[in-house]
C-alpha cells in the first residue's frame, strides 16, 4: 500500500499538469483513493494538505458530503414523518435508508449543491476544490453517480477523497466492498 503522503503529492503533480487528452474527458476531475481504513488518517492531514496547497499559490475550497447531507436531512419536509416511523419501529433500516436515500436524490439535492458550489468557482483563477466525506455516501448512492450528473460543469481542479480500492486503471470499489465501478471520468492516484 503506497503512503498517503506519496499520493498526495502524486496527486498534486498531475493537478498542476492538467489532464492528458487521452482521457475520455477533459475536465479536471481527479481522485485520490485510499483504503478505508486510512479515514482517519486522511481526516488528521487535511489541514496539512490544504497549506500545502495554499502554500503552493493554490486558494483551497472544500465540499463535505457528510456536512451536505445532515443539513438536507436535517431540513427535509418529511423529517418529522421520519422520526415518528422510527420511534414506532427503530429496526426498519432499510425503509429508513430508502426514505433518506430518496430525499437526498429528490430534486437532485446533494449534487445540485456540489453544482451551486463548482459554478460560484467558475473563472477562479488557481483554485482547487476538495470534495470530503465521500464515506456518508454510504448506503445512499455512490459519488460515480453524482460526477456522471455534473458532465460540463467541473471548471476548476476537484479532487474526491475517495475512500475505497483501484481494481483498473479506471475501475473503483467504494468502501472496498461495493461492487466495482468503472464509470469515472477521472485520474485516479493512489489506491
């Protein structure tokens, strides 16, 4: 397993290189994958890796999934409904996760704030956004998904923290127990 550190700064370097044209995309989506039990980890270096890039010349945004979702669900119109169904029978797990499951595909809530935030950047000279959290995904939907949604509209280096596992050059297992995906447009490093 390479370090996180190694990534990172393999990650960095193809940042500032941009992309090459044989990608099936031009956009500058990039993932840095991690096994996930190199969470905490990766959560400990974040401040270390966004000086680095700050020191760097780059102006560092952040995007946190976790922190994006507890405030959809937080703000649902069926929040009630939900909390009195599970005072009634708080071992439903599955009509919980589908009922917040829906309620973060709804309208496209979570990726349309990932899209509000990439477009407020838009035009940004040196900046460079961290997508966090990936892991509150789980069992809701899979950022795959989202990144195929958002086509076009990424205009400034995003990189996703991505917890998971490489089975291909193109090919990821999120949480290294979902089935593997190769439906990215990205680089990936590390993994």
């Amino acid at each position: 397993m390479s370090s996180l550190k190694a990534d990172f700064d393999e990650l960095i370097r193809r940042v500032e290189a941009g992309r090459e044209f044989a990608h099936a995309s031009f956009e500058p989506i990039f993932y840095l994958v991690f096994h996930p039990n190199q969470l905490l980890e990766v959560k400990q270096l974040m401040p270390a890796w966004t000086s680095k890039l700050a020191n760097a010349g780059w102006q560092v945004e952040t995007f946190s999934i976790a922190e994006h979702i507890a405030d959809i669900l937080a703000t649902a119109p069926l929040r009630k409904v939900w909390l009195e169904a599970d005072r009634k029978d708080p071992l439903s797990w599955g009509r919980t996760n589908t009922a917040l499951a829906n309620a973060l595909n709804a309208q496209g809530r979570l990726q349309s704030r990932l899209e509000e935030r990439l477009n407020a950047l838009q035009g940004q000279p040196s900046t460079i956004m961290l997508v966090t959290d990936i892991q509150a995904l789980h069992p809701y939907l899979r950022i795959g998904a989202i990144e195929a949604q958002l086509q076009g509209k990424f205009h400034i280096p995003t990189v996703f923290l991505y917890p998971g596992t490489r089975t291909g050059k193109t090919r990821l297992r999120f949480l290294g127990f979902y089935p593997e995906d190769g439906n990215y447009r990205s680089v990936h490093v590390g993994g």
